[in-house]
C-alpha cells in the first residue's frame, strides 16, 4: 500500500493546469473567490466591480512578485474579474505553487489579504429586488379578500 495514487475529478471541463507546469513544486494551492448571495445581510444577484485597470495590473505584480520572495514560491497566478459577476461565479482565482504546503497556504492568504488593503478594484452589490414590491398592498399585509 505504499505506492497509492488517488485520482479524483469532479467536473465537466478540462483542467485549467497541466502537471508540467508546477513539477518544481512541492504544493500547488489554488483559491476561487466566489461571489455569495447574501451582501450585507440582503440577497444579490451578483456584484458589479470596477477597477483602475493599469494600477490593479501593477498592484497584483507588486504583490506577487513579494509574495514569490517572502514565501519561495515556484509560481502565483492571479486573475480577478471586473465588469458584472453573477453569483456563484468566481471573481478571484489564485495559484501559488511552492516547495512546501505550509508556505503555499500561508502566500495564498496574504497574496489576498494584501490585495483587498492595495488593489484599486471596487465592488458594488447587485440586489435582487424583493418579491413584495410587486405585489399589491393586499398581498403584502396579508389581507385575504
């Protein structure tokens, strides 16, 4: 039993990530930010970000290019989306692959949690507009006629 090798694949599309990328590594970490449907304690449909593109572009090489140094990654890859992101869709994707696990999960916390305090991206909930105002005073207050 020491040679086991587990297979597992839940999907529907191809990896994004070939194995020969990230054979230097020890450990691949990979984050999905994913917009929630709740904001604020209302429901959404998604959120509308906007950013400085060129600044947000450089921000995220100054981050990653840190991020390399302090924790000896191999690799990061950062993509965030702008525009509208419905929810359930991922809005942040992140990849770091490092000689060790403990190094890979630490980077991936403070590649995000620096690029939350640095990065010029707002966010702007959508919210779903409630059912209710569409419905007629009666219905509302719950008066059966």
């Amino acid at each position: 039993m020491a040679n086991v090798v587990c297979e597992i694949s839940v999907t529907q599309a191809p990896l994004a990530a070939r194995v020969s990328d990230i054979a230097a590594a020890g450990a691949v970490v990979d984050f999905w930010g994913v917009v929630r449907p709740i904001e604020d304690g209302r429901e959404i449909e998604g959120i509308d970000y906007e950013a400085h593109r060129e600044m947000a572009e450089h921000q995220l090489t100054q981050i990653a290019e840190q991020a390399a140094k302090r924790f000896e990654l191999k690799l990061v890859v950062v993509h965030h989306r702008i525009g509208f992101v419905a929810v359930g869709e991922a809005s942040l994707f992140l990849r770091v692959a490092s000689p060790h696990r403990s190094e890979g999960f630490r980077a991936s916390q403070w590649i995000v949690e620096e690029l939350k305090k640095k990065v010029p991206i707002w966010k702007r909930p959508r919210f779903k507009v409630e059912s209710h105002r569409h419905a007629s005073h009666a219905d509302r207050v719950g008066i059966t006629v």
